[in-house]
C-alpha cells in the first residue's frame, strides 16, 4: 500500500503563507485522485482541497482563493500553498490518495499547522 508523508507544517502568524508538501511512495502517475484534509481539536475531519490526474482541483469554501493545491508527479509529490491564513486554519492536515494503482483510501500521519499571533 502506499505510504505517504506530510511536512511543512509549522507556526505562523494571521496572514501569513505556508507550503505544505505530501511525498507519496508510489509513482503519482498512478494515482487517480490526491487530497488535503484537515482536522481541528474536537472537530470532525474535514474536506479541504483535492486535485485530479489531468490537474483538476476542488477546494472548500472555506479556503477558495487563498489555497492552492499542485502535484509533481515526477517528484511523486503533492504541495498545498496556504495564504493569508487564519486562526480557523489551524489544524492537523493530512494528506489523502485513492484510485488508480490505490486500491483503499490512503492517509498519511498529519503534519500541524497553527495560526496565532
């Protein structure tokens, strides 16, 4: 099965960019669809931005127009530009791939993003 590793989270402060990145160990070629979600304290895991084979994307409303989610497939990663953040942004993200050579939902093991002054 696939294994997939977030980073590039961190703390910043209200406004601020981050880059989040999803390294996958199997070839993206492969792979149908790749996502980001979320999930804050006590709350459910939440949709956040996913992207298609042919570079199709979807966001939430809630992060439309400030997040903007890539792949290099030749790098077998995924990236999610994240500006002028907010303190609701704050959450462990996780990074999401099924379809193609992913037979079941795959998720990696988060990486934390904190917006606070």
């Amino acid at each position: 099965q696939v294994q997939l590793v977030e980073s590039g989270g961190g703390l910043v402060q209200p406004g601020g960019s981050l880059r989040l990145s999803c390294v996958s160990s199997s070839s993206m070629f492969t792979i149908s669809v790749m996502a980001w979600y979320r999930q804050a304290p006590g709350n459910e895991r939440e949709f956040v931005a996913r992207i298609f084979p042919n570079d199709a994307t979807n966001y939430a409303n809630s992060v439309a127009g400030r997040f903007t989610i890539s792949r290099d497939n030749a790098k077998n990663t995924m990236y999610l530009q994240m500006n002028s953040l907010k303190p609701e942004d704050t959450a462990l993200y996780y990074c999401f791939a099924f379809g193609g050579s992913v037979s079941s939902p795959s998720w990696g093991q988060g990486t934390q993003v904190t917006v606070s002054s």
